[in-house]
C-alpha cells in the first residue's frame, strides 16, 4: 500500500508541474489572428469516425459551393487531412498522431468530423479523447454553442471552458487496485479568466446583459469557487453594465426547461464539464444534437465541428448516408463567421432556416424514412440565395 501511495504522489507532483508549465504558455498562444491580412485562409477538414466522413462530405461541398469565388483566387484553401480515425489513433497509440497534428497546425481553422473515443477498461489503450487533445493541443479554450428557438423566446450562447477542469487530466488519475481510484480536476486564473472575458466581450457586442454563471461552488469549492470568483471580479472591475447570476449545475438543468424562467437567460459561462453536459440539454430543447453546431476558439486556431457523436450504430446498420448534416453545416455557418466571411454565413443561415422547417420538402430523419445527407444538401443549395 504504501509502494502504491509514493507512486501516486510522485505522478499527481509530475502532473502539478505540467500543468504550471501549461500555464506559462497560455499568454503566448493566445494571441490572435488577423483573418483579413491573411494572403491565403487555410481550412482544414478532417472526416473522423462513423458518420464524419459522410457529414464532412456534404460540409466540404457546401464550403466549395458558398465559396467558390474565393477558392478561384485563391484567398481560400480548403485541406483535407486523413489519419484522425479511430483505427489509426490506436495503430499508432496517440489520441492526436503525430503528422495529423503537424498537418493541422498547418491550417488556420479546422471543420472536424466526430471522433470515437475508445471506452475504458475495454482492453483497448486508454486515449484520450481527440477532442480534448486538440482543444489542448491548439488552446482552444473557448467552445461556444448557440441555441436558438424564437418561438420559445431562447436565444442562449454557452462559453464552456474547454481546455481545463475534469477534462486536462481525464486519463491520468491515480489508482490502488482493488481499494480506490482518484481523478483530478483542474482550475486556473488564467483559464477561468479568459472564457470569462470572452463570454463577457460577446455579451457586450452583441447587446446581452444577463450572464449566468454555472458551477457547484457549494461542493467543489477549491475548484470551482475559484472559477466563480475569478468570473465575479472581472465582471465587476470591467464590465459593470452585464448583470451577473450565480447558479449551480443542478438547478440549471432544471431552469432550462422551466418555461417560466428560461427565457431571461442570455448568456452562459461555465467550466468544462457542466458545459459539456448542459449544452446538450439545450440542444434537445431546440430540436437534438443533430441540430447543432460548435466552435472552439483560441487565438492562434479555432476548431468547428458537429456536437453530436460519431454515430456507430448507424454505420453497423448500414444507414450513415441517412445521418443528418444540420450539425455539421451549422458549424460551417460558424466558421464563415470567424473568419470573417459574414455574407456567405448568413446565405447558409437563411436557407436553413427553410431547410429545417416544419414544411420543409426534404426532412432527414435519421433513418430510411427520410432524405439522405446528400439529398438535405441538394435541396440547401436549391436554396441558397
């Protein structure tokens, strides 16, 4: 016992170091991108697992088809990058292999397909997540997800911390077999900071004024009183006009579908793991996973993918061409916008506001039932004004 004690005290210092150093980087990577000035814009496209390579398909023909003036001059490249499988993830024993990432930090910003993780105690190497690694990887501390539904009056924007909390060292816990396991989660002043001040700069430019912040304070209190604290006292020495409120993740979940209270909230700021989770509500609410779009944001790159997974069980059933593409294009809505692209972003906007209505002509359902993911995107360009 004691052997096993020693051994989990020299990882978790090994481990507290890394994290220090960590820090000391951040300042660096965090300086941003001038789109604008850029003589050509670099977009990566990586399929990933299951159904990604069918959605990025279709996200690839969408960006040639609103973008192709652009790709003409040669202002826009759209690269595509193979290797981020699962297959070859677990070939080569890396959660990112080394000459994917390399291709990728090639890029200005990246259109990613869903990604497998490989389950624990499968027998299978224990990878990390891909998605964590490349938020980390690339510091891409920031993922917004909006959710939209005006006839519920929800116009919600999530600014989850992405880079830290139970996530950073999710495969690095420390174990006494057959007695305990222990997993850590991490805080900083730097990270807690600038997902606050990101949310809080959105808040400001775009007319909103109540932030929620989202923890369990009560509970974890080193944690995530420290987030709370660092959210409360920036807010309060710079942007005095936003109204901030101070909710725990539990309660939260329940005011999301509380139609009495929801539509007052505006803007959310929340560590990595309640983000994950609750932006996934939010999402059902507005229609599934299938509906939404996510970036990751950081200075020198950002990521923009689908929310939903790499659905296997359509693959296994032989139905991923039914799989439905909303996600992914909104995504690519999302990454028109970051690069400053807003005309072509708002053209993909419209069109699949009818795209997606009740009385649309072509409805994806997921199964044979439904329009393919090719026959969604036929119908989206027959839109496009």
């Amino acid at each position: 016992m004691d052997n096993y004690i020693k051994t989990a005290t020299e990882q978790f210092e090994t481990l507290l170091r890394e994290q220090v150093a960590r820090t000391e980087r951040m300042a660096e990577l965090s300086k941003p991108v001038d789109y604008a000035n850029l003589d050509t814009l670099v977009i990566g496209v990586c399929d990933g697992d299951g159904i990604g390579p069918i959605i990025c398909r279709e996200a690839v023909r969408v960006l040639e088809y609103l973008l192709k003036d652009k790709i003409a001059a040669g202002k826009v490249e759209i690269r595509r990058i193979e290797g981020l499988t699962l297959e070859n993830r677990i070939a080569k024993e890396k959660s990112i292999p080394d000459d994917v990432l390399a291709a990728i930090k090639e890029c200005h910003v990246l259109l990613k397909g869903p990604t497998t993780t490989p389950k624990g105690g499968t027998g299978a190497k224990e990878l990390e997540s891909a998605n964590v690694a490349l938020r980390r990887e690339l510091d891409l501390f920031a993922n917004v997800r909006p959710v939209c539904v005006p006839e519920l009056g929800i116009d919600w924007t999530f600014y989850r911390e992405n880079t830290e909390g139970e996530y950073v060292l999710g495969s690095r816990g420390v174990e006494i077999p057959d007695v305990l396991c222990c997993d850590f989660k991490v805080t900083t002043d730097l990270g807690t900071e600038r997902i606050a001040r990101a949310a809080y700069e959105f808040a400001r430019n775009n007319g909103k004024k109540n932030i929620s912040i989202v923890t369990k304070a009560n509970i974890m209190k080193k944690t995530d009183g420290k987030f709370a604290r660092i959210c409360r006292q920036l807010a309060e020495k710079e942007y005095p006009e936003l109204e901030l409120e101070d909710w725990y993740i539990d309660i939260m979940a329940a005011n999301l579908v509380n139609p009495a209270i929801r539509s007052k909230f505006e803007v959310f700021v929340l560590p990595n793991l309640y983000g994950d989770i609750i932006t996934d509500e939010a999402a059902q609410i507005q229609g599934g996973v299938g509906t939404a779009g996510s970036a990751n944001v950081g200075g020198r790159y950002a990521m923009f993918e689908a929310i939903h997974g790499s659905a296997p069980r359509m693959i296994e059933e032989g139905i991923g061409e039914y799989a439905n593409p909303s996600s992914i294009f909104k995504a690519v809505e999302m990454l028109l916008r970051h690069v400053g692209y807003a005309a072509e972003a708002e053209k993909l906007s419209e069109a699949m506001k009818i795209c997606t209505a009740d009385d649309a002509k072509v409805k994806v359902t997921g199964d044979r039932d439904g329009a393919t993911c090719a026959e969604f995107s036929d119908y989206l360009f027959a839109t496009i004004q």
